[in-house]
C-alpha cells in the first residue's frame, strides 16, 4: 500500500508571478512577509512582487537576510520580525534557502519554542500559516515539498524539520524570473533537480505515481538542461527546467532520495560545498553503486538520455545511464571534485558517519555501509576528466 499527497495549489506559466497580489488576497491574507536574500533584491526579482501587492492593496514586510543554508538564527530574526509586524501570511522568493526560510517562519509563527525542536518528520503539531512560494531556481522544487534545510553554524550541524502541516499553499512558478541566473548557477541546480528525481526514481519507497513523475521531469532535464546553460535567454528551456524541478520535487517528497542527498548535508556543513554541485558531483558515484540494485531502472535512465542500449547485457546497458549523467556534467561545465571544497582523507569518515544517520539511507536501493559512504566520497574527491 502506498499514499501520494499534494495539497499545495500549482499555479504556474509565464508571467505567472504578477498575480501574486490576488493570490495573497485569495488566501485571506491581509499582510504580507517576504523573506528573500540580498541576490534576488540586487536582481530585480522582487520588482514585479512588490508592484502586484500594492496593486492589490496588500501592505508586505521584506525580510532580505536570508543567507545560503539558513540559520536557525536567521529563522528565528525572521520569527521576531513576522510576529513584530503583524503578517498573516508569508511568501518566499528564492531559491530553497529562501523557500525553506518561508516554510521555517511560518511554521514557528504558529508554534512554540525553536524551529530545532521540531527535527524530523511531522513533530510540529499547529499547521503554520499560510505560504506562498515562488522559485527563482531550477533546482531544489522546494516550493511544493513539506521540508526546510536548515542549519546551526555553531555546532555545523544541518537538518531538516518537515511535515504535511508545513507544505507550501500554494507555488506560483513562474520560468521568467530564472531568466538571470547565471549558467553556473543554471548547471548546479539543473543537476540538483535532476539527482531529485533519479534518486527517487530508483529508491526503495518508489511508487507507481511518483515514478511516473520522476520519469518525466528526467525527460526534461534531459533535453533542456543544456540548453539553458548555453542561453539563459530560451524560454522553453527555462520553462522545462523549472517544471522539471517541480515535478522532481513532488515525486521525491513522497519517497526520500538516496546516499547523494544523505551525504551532501554534511558535505555542505562542515566545507561549504553548494547543495547543487555537492549533489552533481556525488551522483555519478551513487549510480555505480547502486546500478547492481536496481538495473533495469538505469537502462531506463540511459534511455531517457539517448543513449543507444541495444545488443548490450544488462549491467552494459546500465552503466551507460553513468556516461551519459558524466556527457551531461562535461557539457555544462561541472568537472571538479570535492578536493577543491577542502574535503580530506581525514575527514571521509566523519562525513560517511554524519551522512549515516540520514532517513535517505534507509530508502537507498543498496543496503551500504559507513565504509561504502566513505568509498562514494572518496571517489567524488576527483572530479570528471
């Protein structure tokens, strides 16, 4: 027996994002709080979302301190703030520090304590207040998952508090506001959406609704991630590669991912390694791995990428799901290794240790161990050559 959920609204298109106003106004809200960072006010982003609010007359807080793998500190400013100000409602504008910060101060302006008492899955017990996201990446689909990534930067400890009574309201998606990320930015979170959906795909939770949406969104990426690296200007590339995230999230969220995503926390705590190109540069190794699990799955990846599996054994076809994933990264400029992130040998088995204690290892097709956890990262060290 399986369940699938989605009670976040999708409202989603071109231009979507002026309608912001009548969607606040639509959920009752009365005053608006923003939370964003300091990128997408210096690119013009919150623009347009300031001119639809006041056109519908909803007076808004912007709240820009929202850093890369927010804080609990930051989480609980933000808190202050929203209670201080009187907001009713709370919309996030970003990327997934941002969305997570949404989701994080919602939830805390509904309930007690700090956003650390609620670690885990479905410990917080009031439904937070309503939030709206919009994304201005391609990448972590935060914007319709029941997860916010955070951190504390004293102890370098990163986690997640989520729940069904924390999932978004609704997610405006809207492919003209990722219009001015930069093609690195563009490739890391493109391969962010794509680990989303393949670790999905292939983990032990699988379903047959979340396959289907995790196939697809692998079909976009697939034909659009390159294009929208090389011309930030194509649409129809944006518009795949936003849809792909979405979709990538909303087959994941029901499922759990895999050893990427368990090892990228830590990766990210302890040495700074960005989530999307912490996730870029394991998932490859996590594919050799885990192919011996689960090979009919990767011959169906290499499938979607146009690699050509005829007259070839099983475990031959599947490995060719690894090339094309390495084509893939060579072509959009992600070559490098987790060495140049300061990662050490010294350093492998309190990573594997930390990353072990992720609920992502149980649902991973491959039973591992703290040793196969260190061997993927050690590996990763390297980049492509």
């Amino acid at each position: 027996m399986y369940t699938y959920k989605m009670p976040t609204e999708l409202f989603c298109g071109r231009g979507a994002a002026t309608k912001v106003g009548e969607k606040v106004l639509e959920l009752g809200g009365k005053k608006a709080f923003i939370t964003t960072d300091k990128g997408v006010l210096g690119a013009g982003l919150l623009k347009g979302i300031e001119e639809s609010l006041k056109d519908a007359n909803v007076p808004y807080v912007v709240f820009d301190e929202v850093e890369s793998d927010p804080s609990i500190e930051t989480v609980e400013k933000g808190t202050e703030l929203l209670k201080e100000s009187g907001c009713d409602i709370v919309i996030g504008i970003g990327g997934g520090s941002a969305m997570d910060t949404a989701k994080a101060v919602a939830t805390m302006g509904t309930n007690p304590g700090k956003i650390f008492d609620y670690i885990g899955i479905d410990k917080v017990k009031n439904k937070a207040l309503p939030v709206i996201e919009l994304p201005t990446t391609a990448g972590t689909g935060s914007e319709a998952t029941y997860w916010a990534v955070l951190t504390d930067k004293k102890t370098k400890f990163k986690t997640g508090v989520g729940g069904w009574l924390m999932m978004p309201t609704l997610a405006i998606v809207d492919p003209l506001l990722t219009k001015t990320l930069p093609p690195k930015v563009t490739a890391f979170t493109g391969m962010d959406a794509l680990t989303h959906a393949m670790e999905s795909y292939v983990c032990k939770a699988t379903q047959p609704i979340s396959e289907g949406l995790a196939i697809h969104s692998m079909k976009l990426i697939a034909r659009s991630l390159r294009k929208a690296v090389a011309n930030g200007d194509d649409i129809n590339a944006r518009e795949d590669m936003i849809m792909g995230s979405l979709i990538a999230a909303m087959a994941f969220n029901v499922t759990r991912l895999g050893l990427a995503h368990a090892l990228v926390s830590p990766l990210g705590a302890n040495f700074g390694v960005p989530h999307g190109a912490g996730n870029a540069i394991l998932l490859p190794h996590v594919m050799e791995f885990n192919i011996m699990a689960v090979p009919e799955k990767f011959i169906e990846i290499a499938k979607i990428f146009g690699e050509n599996v005829d007259n070839m054994s099983e475990m031959e076809a599947a490995y060719k799901a690894v090339e094309a994933v390495k084509k893939l990264m060579k072509d959009i400029g992600i070559t490098q290794g987790l060495e140049e992130y300061g990662v050490t040998e010294e350093s492998l088995r309190p990573i594997a240790e930390e990353a072990y204690k992720s609920g992502n290892v149980a649902v991973n097709p491959r039973k591992s161990t703290v040793e196969d956890l260190m061997d993927i990262t050690r590996k990763a060290m390297k980049g492509i050559k």
